[in-house]
C-alpha cells in the first residue's frame, strides 16, 4: 500500500466517522411539526359500552310498572281470612265484589299445587268452601258443576265469576284499571325519552350498533372497493329483531374499476344487519334506533 | 422485537442510521457493514488515486518540460531518472535500452529501433498498469454495491412482511420501522456506488491521458533516440 492510499484510507475513514457521527445526532434531521401540533390523545378500546340515557325526566316516572305486581302480593293475605267467610254469606248482592276476593284466594292453592307442603295449607284455611273452588279450575267445564248439585251452586254462580276471571284475578282487579290509567301515562314518559335522545346517545347509539355489526361486516377487496359505502335502511322491532327486510338505500363511491363490486358490496351489507340482528340496543332509547340507516364502508371492517 | 419497532415508531421523525443498524437483522446488518466497509475502500481508493493521479500528470508535465529544454540527456538521466514518475521511468526505459544497444562494436540500427520502442512502450504500459491497479476496484464497488444493498432491502422487507404476518396487523407502525431499516440498505449501497461509479469514470478518463502522454512522450524521445542512431559516428 502506497503512502497516498494510507492517506486516502485514513481520511476516507475520518470522514465516515464523522457524517455517522452527525446523522446519529441528527444533523439532519427533519423536524416534526405536526407532533408538536398534535399531543398525544388517550384511546382506550372497550367492548362493553353502557349506554345509558342522561335524560332527567325518565327517572321521574317509576310508579306505573310497580302497580300490577304489588296488587298480586298484597291481595294475598287479606284473602286468606276472607274468603271462607264471604263466599257464604255475600255471594248474592253485589256480583263484581266477591269475584276478585275468592280469586286471589285461589291463588295460594294454584301455587301450592305443584309443591309438596300444598296440603298443609289447603286444609287449615279452606275447609268448608276451598274444595269446591281446585275442581271448578282444574277442569273449568260447567257439566261437573252439574254433576254436583248441592254445594256448588251457591258457589256455582260464584265459580262461573271465577271462570273467567281467575286469569286476570292473578294480577289483581286493579290491574285493568292501572292499565287504562298507565295508558296516558307511559304515553306521557316515553314521549320525553323520545325527544331526549340526544347527539351524545345518538353517537353512543351509533357506537353500539357498529359495534355490534363490526364482526359480521366484511368489505369486499379489489381495485377502488375501499372507496364503495352502502347504505342500508333498518327497521327495528322493540325487541332488537328485525322488523322487515334491510333496503339497500344507496351505494355511492362507485367507479368504473369497482363496478363489478357494488352488487356484492350491498349483499354484503344487508348480510351483515341480518347477521347482526337481533340487536342488543337499550329499549329506552328505542325511538333513537326504531328505523337506522347504517352506512358500510371500509371504515367500518377495520 | 416489537418494543424496540414501536419505539421507533414513535421518534421516527429522527432517523438515527445507528438505530437503523442496531435494529436490522443479522443479514442486513451484514449487508450494511460490508457496503459501509465499501464505502470507506472506495474513498480511500478515491483519495489515494486522486493525489496520486494529480501527482503523476503534473510531474510528468514538469519533468518533460524539462527534458526537452536540457541540452545533455545524459546528464538529465543522471540527475533525474531515479525519480519514480511515469516519463521518468519510460525516460530510463530508453536510455537504458539504448546505452545497452549502442554498447556494442556493431550497431544493429533497425533493431535498435525497435527494442528502444518496445522498452519504452511496455515501460509506459507498465506505469498504467500501475497506475490504474485500483480502478476496477472503483468499478466493481460501483456496479455492485447497490445490488448488494438491494439484497439487503429485500431481506429487510420479507422480514417486515413476516413481521406483518405475526402481528395480524398491517399498519404503518408495524410495517414502517422494518422497510425503514431494509431501504437503508440500499441507502448505502447507493452511498458506496454513486461516489465509486463517478470517479471511476473520472480516473479512467485522467489514466487515459496519462498514457497518451506517456506515449507522445515516448514516441517523440524514440524519434530523438532514431535520429541519433542514424548520425554518423
């Protein structure tokens, strides 16, 4: 090696070093603007969103649903004394009264059937009038009530009362009542509820429902299908089912490369509601998701 | 291996070349520190022939300058043919030959003339040959280091595939630290072979007129050397 090449290898090798040396220091490095611009942001990936409406006058409305079970329950021990005593001496003046009094009394018997102490019971309250009373139900037909002259009768025309009215008895007479009274009522709540979805539960509404269409949308590939986005029309039932069939509204972003596409981008689509389906979606805010259009697009599968 | 992509990821803004090595696989690693060794050859190559080749053409201007102003060869000869120039050396070609071929009592002229050319001929070829020893070195870093960082660039990115693969994910995090480091690989054998290709060129063309004026001054101290033979003595 020559003394020139020692030379040339030398500074040759200083000069790597050196441009090493200040790329490693970034000398020319190219500043980031937009990370100063743009801070760091939190995202956290959940699954289980609680979707519950902020609306203030839904929690003013609880008594409506509390009237018919309260009747059944408290019907239960007053019954229990009265009924013996009542079937015999007021069956004849007034025909609606001693109707819904014997029936709850009936009930206890009803429920103690199918279990083992029902015996106990059965005895120590009713013996003069409850035999009649389990016949009577169990077999409903007016031809025993023939069969048995004598005890029936009186209780005959109490039994046909009770014929047809031991189904609604369960819930108490003051259940057809509440109802027409719940009527307007929950008319009235629900109305509230309606209006009182909001942009923050319409977008955790939106959340939800794409969250659970996401594991059954798959978007098609090929040139431009990222570019394609279905709208489909949606009618939900109370329940979250399906109310009809989905209705492709529209398919826009179409070119000429993903023509071929959009067919099964729509079929895609409607595939992907009618697997969804039913919908899990809270029943409060029912009038917020009763009818969706759901738009797919590329943004949706990922 | 994910932690230290994602890192990077995130201060990507920065491209350290350190980093970029310390990260690459051992195949790229391997690619990047033969082409850098490359690199520093080919500008040492550069440096050494460049002061070199400047050296040579500028003495020999010099030195034939001087030989046609001289009044007595031989005295130049003496004073001047141990110097290691290339018209030096083809100069004391000559005149040895012809000190050699006149030294005898009968002068074969034609054969004279033409072991004088030869010897001067093959000294200059000598010095070229000399001269350009490193050049192909020159020519092969040129044309092969970025196919060798090519190589490496296609390991780095099948493995950013894989990596890909592994993940279940394609996005640019995961994807763009991995070609990152592969396309610095051929970052470099671009590096080592612009500079190479560009002063191959450069010398090929400056050896070229060295030995064209090697030649011109060879064959115009032939022809002195033929006019002498043909003085009567």
């Amino acid at each position: 090696m020559e003394r020139t090449e020692k030379i040339g290898l030398g500074v040759a090798t200083a000069g790597h070093v050196l441009l090493f040396g200040l790329l490693s220091t970034g000398f020319l490095a190219t500043p980031n603007p937009l990370k100063l611009n743009s801070p760091p942001m939190d995202v956290s990936l959940v699954d289980e969103i609680d979707l519950k409406s902020t609306a203030p006058q839904i929690s003013t409305t609880p008594p409506p649903p509390s009237v018919a079970p309260e009747t059944g329950e408290t019907a239960e021990p007053a019954p229990s004394i009265a009924a013996p005593s009542e079937p015999v001496v007021a069956p004849p003046p007034p025909a609606p009264r001693p109707a819904p009094k014997p029936a709850p009394a009936t009930k206890p018997v009803e429920r103690a059937a199918p279990k083992p102490p029902a015996p106990k019971p059965a005895p120590a309250k009713a013996k003069p009038a409850k035999p009649a009373p389990p016949v009577e139900k169990t077999k409903a037909a007016p031809a025993k009530e023939k069969a048995k002259p004598a005890p029936p009768k009186p209780a005959a025309a109490t039994g046909k009362g009770k014929a047809d009215k031991p189904r609604g008895s369960q819930l108490g007479p003051d259940f057809l009542k509440g109802i027409n009274t719940e009527a307007p009522r929950a008319a009235a709540p629900v109305a509230p509820a309606a209006s009182s979805v909001g942009p923050r539960q319409k977008a955790a509404l939106d959340a939800e429902i794409r969250r659970q269409l996401k594991p059954h949308w798959k978007a098609p590939t090929g040139a431009d299908a990222e570019q394609l986005r279905t709208v489909v029309a949606v009618e939900l039932t109370q329940s979250g089912a399906l109310a009809g069939a989905p209705e492709v509204v529209e398919t826009t972003g179409t070119t000429a490369s993903n023509r071929a596409q959009v067919k099964l981008h729509q079929e895609l689509a409607v595939k992907a509601v009618r697997l969804a389906a039913p919908f899990k979606l809270p029943p409060d805010l029912y009038d917020g998701w009763k009818s969706l259009r759901i738009s797919f697009d590329k943004r949706l599968s990922q | 291996m994910t932690m230290p992509a994602l890192t990077l990821a995130t201060d990507a803004a920065t491209i350290s070349p350190l980093a970029l090595f310390l990260q690459a696989d051992i195949v790229v690693k391997g690619v990047m520190a033969g082409l850098l060794l490359a690199s520093i050859w080919t500008w040492a190559i550069i440096i050494g022939f460049g002061v070199s080749l400047g050296r040579a053409r500028k003495g020999c201007a010099k030195f034939e300058n001087d030989f046609w102003q001289t009044e007595d060869i031989d005295r130049f000869y003496e004073t001047r043919a141990k110097s290691d120039l290339p018209s030096a050396k083809v100069m004391a070609a000559g005149v040895a030959e012809w000190r050699r071929s006149t030294a005898a009592k009968t002068i074969d002229r034609d054969g004279t003339r033409d072991r004088l050319a030869t010897a001067m001929s093959s000294a200059s070829a000598a010095e070229i040959d000399r001269l350009s020893d490193r050049l192909n070195i020159l020519a092969t870093i040129g044309s092969v280091a970025p196919f060798v960082g090519l190589f490496g660039t296609v390991w780095g990115i099948m493995r950013a595939f894989t990596s890909i693969a592994a993940e279940q994910n394609s996005s640019l995090a995961v994807v763009a630290p991995g070609i990152a480091e592969a396309l610095f690989a051929t970052a470099i054998g671009l590096f080592a072979a612009i500079p190479a290709v560009i002063a191959y060129n450069r010398f090929s063309h400056g050896i070229n007129r060295l030995e064209a004026r090697l030649n011109r001054f060879a064959d115009a101290f032939y022809a002195t050397l033929s006019r002498e033979l043909e003085a009567p003595r």
